[in-house]
C-alpha cells in the first residue's frame, strides 16, 4: 500500500492535469431582461443550446462543452435568447469570441544575471501561459507572471536574492486549461572571477 501512495504522488507531481473551463458570460441581473438559454456555434458547427446558470447576483452563461474541443484556435459565436425563435428570441448582433485551447508547452529556460527566462510564446501561433510556477532549490512554490515582451509572452524572474552558487529551478507553466509537464533546469549564480594569465597567443 505504501509502494502505491508513492507510485501515484510520483504520478501526480510530475504529470499535468487540465482544469475543466468554462466559457462564461456577464451576469444578468434580476432587473435586466434575462436569457433563458444561450445560442453557441464553435467554428461554423451545429448550433448548440445552454441553458442559464443561476449564479450570485443573477445568471449567466457558464459551458463547460468547450473541454471536448480539440486543442488548438476556436471561434464561437454566441448569442442570448428567451423564446423558441431564432433570431426573433435572441440578442443581435452576434457575438463572436475567439479562444485557444491546450496546455501550454513546458519551459526551455536560459539564465541570464540575474533573471530566469522562459522561451518566448509566440501570440497566435502557440497556446500561451497566463503564468510559470517556479520552485527554486526544493522551496516554495512562486507563481511568476507571463509578461509581454517582442513578439509574444515569456517568464522573465529575477533571482537576484538568491546566494551565489550552485542551483535548481523547477518551473512549470499554467494556464486556464492546466500545468504542463514541470521543467528542471540548473543553473550557477554569482560574478566570473578576475582573468588571470592574460596573454597573447597565436
């Protein structure tokens, strides 16, 4: 039995696991006029009906079919309806909404004094992170922004804090449909000694 909890916590920390999300409207409040369903069409597909959610203040549209999509660029196009009769029934115009779906690929780190870097996600071309875990010599894990740089999004995170020497990163990339698979990547802090034997060869 004990051979078994280590086998699954292995497991666990070092495979991903998606998150079930939902595609999510405003909240209607009760003042408002209030749909009874929501019209969805994912990429020019069959029309889909979703029925108001009751949530705190009102209802709202909250799918959670988006998770049987395939991985890669979607289109929706949503509409809100109260009646039997599309479109007589439904808002208009419509509204279209484009999303990506997937995991983000793990980190390729590089060090560069005093910052970890994570490969540059390309806008529209990958599935980005929202923002990278990382872990630093078995410690606490620290969640780290994606920030914007040229071309896409990156892990840009200083380590300037830690000592000098000898270091492991693990580092892990998150986004609204999971964690990748984690990356370790080590590295060595601190400032070359002074050049000694300097000169000129041939």
């Amino acid at each position: 039995m004990k051979k078994l909890l280590v086998v699954l916590a292995i497991v666990f920390l070092t495979y991903s696991f998606a998150e079930a999300a939902h595609l999510a409207s405003q909240v209607y409040i009760p003042s408002e006029i209030q749909p009874t369903y929501f019209r969805l069409i994912f990429d020019g597909g069959a029309a889909i009906q979703s029925p108001a959610v009751s949530t705190t203040g009102g209802v709202w549209l909250y799918y959670d079919g988006i998770n049987s999509l395939a991985d890669g660029q979607h289109s929706s196009q949503l509409w809100a309806c109260n009646g039997p009769t599309f479109p007589d029934n439904c808002s208009a115009p419509v509204v279209t909404y484009n999303f990506k779906k997937g995991l983000a690929a793990s980190a390729s780190p590089t060090f560069v004094t005093p910052y970890l870097n994570s490969q540059v996600y390309t806008i529209d071309q990958e599935i980005e992170p929202t923002y990278f875990i990382v872990s630093i010599d078995g410690g606490a894990s620290v969640q780290s922004p994606a920030i914007a740089t040229t071309g896409g999004v990156w892990m840009h995170y200083n380590i300037n804090t830690l000592p000098d020497g000898s270091h492991s990163a693990v580092i892990t990339t998150h986004n609204d449909w999971g964690n990748s698979v984690p990356a370790t990547y080590n590295f060595i802090k601190g400032i070359p000694a002074n050049p000694i034997g300097v000169r000129i060869v041939e």
